[in-house]
C-alpha cells in the first residue's frame, strides 16, 4: 500500500547547501509504503559515510534511514562501505593518506558492533581506496588497511570513468587506468591477499573490463552502478543506442565468471518525461524505470553473480531508503527464494567475504 501525503515540495531536483546537493526528507516523506517481504534478509553492498562541505551523513543519518517506516522496516543484516574520500589523514605520504577512512569507518562498526544504535552489522565490509598506479609497492598498504581495520578491509574501488566528451564527467584520474601494467600489477597483488576490485566504469568501458578481467581471472571484480549507461550529454538523444552498446558490454562481461555486478544508481525520470515531480517515486514507478536495464543484468549474470546496492546518500536524492528497496523487492518479484536470497543476501557475501564470526551469528 501506498500513502502520498499532502505536503508540496516542489520538484526532484535535488536541493543544494553550499553547492552541494543534499536530500530532501520533507519531500521523500509524502511517499509512505508498507515493507514487501520484511523477513527477507539483506545485504547493503553499496553505501557511503561522509563529512562534505555542506552535508553529514554519518552512523546517526544511515541507522535513521535504516529504520526508515512506519510500522516496520527492511531486514538489512549488515552493508558494505564504498569509499567517498572522506576522513582522509590530512598529513604524512599521499599514499598513505586514505588510511584515516579506513580507520573512521572501522570505528563506525565498532560503533555498530556495540549494539548501542543498531543491531545491523555496519560497515561489515569495508572498500577503501589504495592507489593502483603504485602497482606492486601498494603490498604493505593493503596489508595495514586490512590490519587496521580489523579484517573488515575486503578491497579497494578503481575509479576509472572516463569519457572523451566535455559534456560528461569524467572522475578518473587518466582514460587508460584499466590498460595500465602498473594498475594490473596492483591488481594482481590484491588477487594474492583474496582482496575484491569494485570498477567504476562507463558503458562505453566495458569492453576495455573485459581485457581487464581476462589479465586477471583469480581477481574477483565487481562492477559498479549497473556499468553506467551514460544517458546524458551527447547521448541524450540516442538512448537505444545507448542500451545497445551497453547490452553488448553487459554479455561479455556475463562471460567472465570472476566479475559479480552491482545493481543500483540507474536514473529514475528523465528530462521531458512529464512526470509530476511536485511527488517523489514510488517503488513501483522505480522498479519500472529500473528493469530496463537491471532486468538484462540478472539474466546474463545470474542472481549469484548479481547484488543490490542502496549507493546511499546518493541515492537519497531521488528515493527514500525504504521505498528504494521496496523497488529491489519489486526487480525480483519474479525471482524463486533461492535467487532471491541470492540477490539479496549470499552473493554480496560471496564477492566480499563476509566470513567474519560476528556477523554469522546474526544470519540465523
């Protein structure tokens, strides 16, 4: 059942504080939906905690949107903690900088552990940021990320989105980081220490992941963001071209059976959609929107090499916590229990290694 209240904020766009775009909880509150399937259990594979110039969202902000609903709320065990370059040390060698945000969040799940906020097990597993350009000189960094951590360091994000145009963003550091011997090298070192790969690449990339994957079949790679189908700036008006090109990117990675994909962050409206933006989505709106392209991914992958990510705060921008995973539940409507469980739950396990003895004793 869905409750729309009566409160008018105006638009989806997301509202800014100093430039940076926060979420609006006065607008995602007038979307209230009953939890679907409460007693499923889940796996956060994607979420961030930061302190950015303008917004906080820290363990207080997350365990609020955890419990996000009315009467109750979704089953989530535990989450995987996606590095945002936050809590950075702000001294020493640059490459030992990004050590402070495996230590911040290494304290946010003791904080968890202690069951004073939460009986979720928080940040269970950690993907921090190493630089792979140092190829194989990032050993010992990896070595005290995962000390420091107390085990909870599963691995490291390769940013690597890149595109030619000036009309796209491009967050990585260089275009060719996935053909560089140096970062394949730091790869394989990450391969030896049973550490995963999280890729954030473009559409118009994954062919280039494909070669990447083939160089190192023993590295377990995770795909972020669905593989980004890149629907603006120049593709705005070609969005078959788009899915095309990106369908053809998503089966040649399904070849690769050490490549999981994350499921999550796909656009929701788009410009000209004639969508009443006065309300936000609901879970059935979402699911709609997003089976287009998570629908393909399930199929090639299958749903043991396919998790689902809340990729929040970002994603708070366009959807509540709870309604957004009512639009997962939705995805898998169709799915048997195995897969499902498999989408929700035991194959984010299995990309991660989520072993560790605390956490086994809450999936009971």
């Amino acid at each position: 059942m869905v409750q729309i209240g009566k409160t008018n904020v105006a638009g989806d766009l997301p509202r800014k504080v100093m430039g940076v775009s926060v979420p609006d909880n006065r607008w995602l509150e007038q979307i209230q939906e009953d939890v679907l399937l409460p007693d499923l259990q889940i796996v956060d594979a994607h979420h961030h905690l930061w302190m950015k110039e303008g917004h906080t969202y820290l363990m207080r902000e997350f365990v609020e949107d955890l419990e996000s609903g009315q009467d109750s709320h979704h089953r989530v065990v535990a989450t995987v903690f996606a590095e945002c370059h936050s809590m950075y040390r702000n001294s020493g060698p640059a490459e030992w900088r990004s050590l402070g945000e495996t230590e911040f969040v290494s304290g946010c799940a003791a904080i968890a552990d202690s069951g004073v906020m939460t009986n979720v097990s928080i940040c269970e597993g950690i993907v921090g940021n190493v630089d792979l350009r140092l190829g194989e000189a990032t050993r010992p960094l990896f070595e005290t990320h995962i000390t420091r951590s107390g085990g909870r360091f599963k691995g490291v994000r390769l940013t690597a989105a890149w595109d030619d145009s000036d009309r796209i963003p491009s967050p990585a550091t260089a275009s060719d980081l996935l053909d560089r011997l140096e970062v394949i090298a730091a790869a394989s070192v990450m391969a030896s220490l049973n550490l995963t790969l999280d890729c954030w690449v473009y559409h118009t990339q994954l062919q280039a992941l494909c070669r990447f994957a083939d160089r190192l079949p023993e590295l377990t790679i995770v795909v972020n963001h669905t593989g980004v189908p890149v629907l603006g700036g120049p593709n705005r008006d070609r969005p078959n071209e788009v899915f095309a090109d990106w369908h053809k990117g998503i089966l040649a990675l399904s070849k690769r059976n050490n490549v999981f994909m994350k499921l999550g962050a796909v656009p929701i409206r788009q410009p000209g959609d004639g969508v009443d933006r006065s309300l936000p989505p609901t879970s059935e709106e979402i699911a709609l929107s997003w089976a287009t392209w998570m629908l393909p991914c399930i199929e090639a992958f299958g749903a043991e090499r396919c998790v689902f990510e809340s990729n929040f705060p970002v994603q708070k921008l366009f959807s509540s916590y709870h309604v957004t995973w009512n639009a997962f539940k939705r995805l898998a409507d169709q799915a048997s229990i195995d897969e499902k469980h498999a989408l929700f739950h035991d194959s984010a396990i299995e990309a991660y290694r989520l072993e560790r003895s605390p956490l086994s004793s809450r999936f009971d």
